[in-house]
C-alpha cells in the first residue's frame, strides 16, 4: 500500500477505509490506532468515513407512521400494566420505603433466625435438649406407674 500521507504524521483516507475493511496487518493498525489519539484531523477522517459506511448500508427505511405506532404502542402497554398491576392507596413516599424496610427488616430476621437454629443444630444442642427431654419425661412416666 503506498505510504504517501498529507504529511510526515498523517494517514490518507484510503489508508482508513483499508484500516477499517480489516485488510492491514496487526502492527499497522496499532500504529494507526495510536495516530487517532493524538491527531484530530485523521480521528476526524475516520469517524467521517464510520459515518458513510453507516449511511451506505442498505439499511431498510422505516415508514411515515413508524413513530406515531411505536408511541401508540407504548401507550397502550402502560395502559395495559396499570390495569394488570394493583395500585396500593400510599398517601407518600415515606410510607412505600417503610414498607419495603418493614419487608427487608422481616427477612433479614428470619435469616438470623435460621442461622440461629442452623449454629444449635450443628452444634448438637436439639440432641442433646432432646435426650434431656426425653429422659425427663421417662422419669416423670416413671413416678407416675409406680404410684
């Protein structure tokens, strides 16, 4: 590829396009890459031909009422979701963040308690709070038949 630029330090836009086909070898389009950091007129040529390829493709037109159905559409989903979602008669924002704190407050105080009962089931102490219990209740069988 001829290596001709504008000057010393600039790329033609030839040297662009064949930087953005992909063609040019991985050292080239390093040194090209940094150039785009320090020069604005090359980073403007690049992104004006960015913009050409963008504008060039064949891209499929969208119609007149293309807006207005979109918009129409939008509409009518959130017509649709207030309908669908039970509206809660909160006079205030305070009283939403109390609830959500109220709801995170109680599952964060069942966690605890599960990890609670996790550490004395680890540990043994419903065994042994068991076997207690249930000696307890032997003994007290016990008095009861021999009286």
């Amino acid at each position: 590829m001829n290596r001709k630029r504008k000057n010393a330090h600039c790329y033609k836009p030839e040297e662009w396009k064949a930087y953005q086909a992909g063609v040019l070898g991985e050292s080239e389009q390093i040194k090209m890459e940094e150039h785009l950091l320090v020069c604005m007129e090359c980073m403007e040529t690049y992104l004006s031909l960015i913009e050409e390829s963008v504008f060039d493709e064949n891209l499929p037109k969208l119609s007149e009422e293309f807006t207005e159905k979109l918009l129409s559409s939008i509409e009518n989903e959130k017509r649709w979701q207030k309908a669908s979602v039970p509206v809660r008669n909160i006079s205030s924002g305070k009283k939403d963040k109390e609830v959500r704190n109220n709801r995170v407050n109680l599952f964060v105080s069942y966690c605890a308690a599960a990890g609670i009962a996790m550490f004395f089931w680890v540990g043994g102490y419903f065994d042994h709070l068991a076997g207690v219990l249930t000696k307890e209740a032997e003994n007290c069988h016990a008095k009861g038949v021999s009286s």
